[in-house]
C-alpha cells in the first residue's frame, strides 16, 4: 500500500529589485533557488536559498493552506522575478 503523495518542483531564479522576503533573515537577493512542496495534506510549502548555499528559508507567507502547487510554483517564481519583497502567493479561493 502506498502513503499520500508528496510534490517538489526546485527552480533556480534571479530576485528582481528588493529581493524576496523570508521568515528567518528578512530579505534576500540575487540568485536564488525555489522550491515547493506539496504535501500530502493539501498544503504547499516554499523555500528560498542563495543558489548553491546549504541554508533553506521559508519564503514569507508560507505554507498555503491549499492550491495547486505547480501553479503556486509558477506564480512564486514570478513574484520573485518581480522582486520587491516578494512573498508566497496566495491561492485563489
């Protein structure tokens, strides 16, 4: 019997102007990396390092309580592009 499945998508992404805002170290800039996760309970999780660095940080609003989590992907990845602070996107409802 197999157990609820888990999503991860990891792309790398250069932060527009004011970076993107994490929880533990407020904003970083420059090359990042990406990295959802949907989990098994509906929640999608996003992470953000210097690309290449051993430390992960929650991406500011994250988890999302539900969504798509490609999709949620996609629109973090665009955020953070855009830079300016950028946060976890928000499902729609």
């Amino acid at each position: 019997m197999t157990g609820p499945r888990q999503y991860q998508w990891q792309d790398e992404v250069l932060a527009g102007p004011g970076g993107a805002m994490t929880d533990e170290v407020g904003v970083i800039t420059g090359p990042l990396t990406l990295r959802t996760t949907g989990g098994p309970d509906g929640t999608v999780r996003f992470e953000v390092q210097y690309t290449d660095a051993d430390e992960w940080y929650t991406l500011t609003g994250s988890p999302a309580a539900h969504g798509d989590p490609h999709a949620l992907h996609t629109a973090a990845l665009r955020a953070i592009r855009a830079g300016g602070g950028a946060e976890a996107p928000v499902p729609p409802v």
